[in-house]
C-alpha cells in the first residue's frame, strides 16, 4: 500500500454513494418510550405502598405516644403533689 | 415540566437562529413538535421519528451492517433523543444535535462490541491490486463493507475519527463537534489511527 490516506478516500468516495435501508421505527420508538414509563410507574408502585404503610404505622406510633405521655405526666403530677402533703 | 424560561430562551434562540441559516426546511415544526413533545404528546414526538428516522438510519449504518444491530441503534438514538429533550437548545439545528446523539450512542456500540471482541474479521484483499483499480468501477456495497471491516480492527476512538473524517467526509471542527473530541485531539487521533492501518495493511501484506 503506497498511499493510505488516497485509499481510504478512494474507498471513502464510493462507500458514500450507499444507501442504508429505509427504517419505519416511529412505532417501536413509542412502544419502547411506553414501556419504559410503565416499568417506571411499576418500580414505583411498591414503593408507594411501602411509604404509605410507614406513615400509617407512624401515625399510630405518634397517637399511642401521646396518649401514654399524657397519662405517665398526670400520674406524675398527681404522684408530685402529693410530696408537700407527705412531708407534712 | 419545562419551565416558562425556557420558552423565552426557545423562542429569541429560534429568532435569531431564523436570521442566521434559513436552510433548515424542518426547523419550524421541529422546534413547534419539541415544545408539543416536552408538555406530553405522543403524536407530536411521532413525527419527528417520522421526520428524521432516514438522516439517522444513514448515520447508524456506519456504526453497524447487521440489520438487526443497526434497527435497535436507530431506535436507541431516538429513545436517547427524547430523554435529553429538555436539554436541546435551538441555536443549531436538530439535525445537528441528533447527529451528535447518535455518534455517541453509536461510539457506545463499539465500544461495548470491542469489549465483547466482536469484530468482523478482516477482509484478505489484493490492497495493491484494490489501490490500482478505478474508484469508478467499486461496487458502493462493496467499499462501504471493505472499509466497514477493515476500519473495525481498530481500537473503537480510531475507528470512530477516521469513520466520520474520511467515511462521512467531515471536517476536522465537525469531526470535533460531533464526537465531543477538541481539534488538536482530533488530529492527534487520526494520525494515529492513519499510522495503525499502515502497519495493518503491512502486515496483512506480509502474510499473503
């Protein structure tokens, strides 16, 4: 090979006169855009879920919490004013 | 959701890109089918496949002969196309940018084929018979798949900068653009990949 640079564009000069195939992907396009977005939605489904049981228990959690609060600080109150009357 | 900023940026982006180059016959329903595409519809997305399936096709088929391969590529670039929507800018065509997407994506198949060492073997040719012979007389087909093989027993940069340089016809800055490569890299990497199939074509010469 004398010359690399003359037969690439040789080579070059006739490759570009092809014609690649005709493509019709406006439909596989969309279906794979489709899909990818119901995998999404699918992904996050459970997800949901699992977020939406934590709030719930979280949401018990709080409400036991502060009823037992309420009910440990009045005895404690109550157990507190008692003290004065015991001393005397 | 694009915000009302970036409808002001589209809208004097479009202004003054009009002014510039009218030659781009599409721009205006690009840009309109774009917008339609961001806010959701399907249909507006559609035709811009439709638009622009053929430009990228021809693009792909450098990348890949096997028909198959070259489809799902074709479709990866759309797919690609709508995922970065958001990020396209008119001040250049769409053209260009989708041209820029698909060399990427189609740097990322040979990539991944280089890795797989997936090559195509090399063609045993009489190259000083082949240089010889008038360009006139090669069969399209037939230099496009001589280059296509021969190109692929380089590392994927080479093969890539002297697909779009000598294959594509593109000059150095529009090489550089396209594969998100500088100038002087481009050059460094062409004569490295000329210097490569020197010695290939050496070599193939001493075994025959």
């Amino acid at each position: 090979m004398k010359n690399t640079d003359e037969f690439l564009n040789k080579l070059a000069s006739r490759a570009r006169l092809e014609k690649a195939p005709e493509v019709d992907i406006a439909n596989g396009v969309l279906a794979a855009l489709r899909r990818s977005v119901e995998e999404e939605a699918s992904l996050l489904a459970p997800l949901a879920w699992i977020a939406g049981i934590s709030v719930a228990v979280a949401i018990t959690v709080a409400i036991f919490a502060l009823t037992a609060w309420d009910a440990l600080t009045s005895s404690l109150i109550s157990l507190i004013s008692e003290i004065p009357w015991g001393i005397l | 959701m694009p915000g009302l900023a970036y409808f002001i940026y589209m809208y004097f982006s479009m202004s003054s890109y009009e002014k510039s180059d009218s030659s781009s016959a599409h721009y205006n329903d690009d840009i309109s089918d774009i917008r339609k595409s961001l806010n959701g519809d399907g249909e507006a997305f559609r035709r811009i496949v439709e638009r622009h399936q053929q430009h990228v096709s021809g693009i792909m088929w450098r990348f890949s002969r096997d028909p198959h391969h070259h489809k799902e590529l074709v479709q990866d670039v759309f797919i690609e196309t709508y995922t970065s929507l958001a990020n396209y800018r008119p001040v250049a065509p769409f053209t260009h940018w989708l041209a820029r997407i698909a060399t990427r994506v189609g740097y990322k198949f040979w990539r991944r084929q280089a890795r797989e060492r997936k090559t195509p073997t090399l063609p045993i040719e009489d190259w000083d018979a082949l240089e010889n012979f008038p360009a006139s007389e090669i069969n399209p087909e037939y230099a496009a798949e001589l280059l296509y093989r021969l190109l692929a027993q380089l590392p994927p940069r080479d093969r890539l900068v002297l697909t779009l340089r000598y294959v594509d016809g593109h000059s150095v800055a529009k090489t550089a653009e396209l594969a998100g490569w500088t100038k002087i890299m481009v050059k460094v990497q062409t004569l490295r990949a000329k210097a490569k199939l020197r010695k290939l074509f050496e070599q193939t010469e001493k075994q025959q």
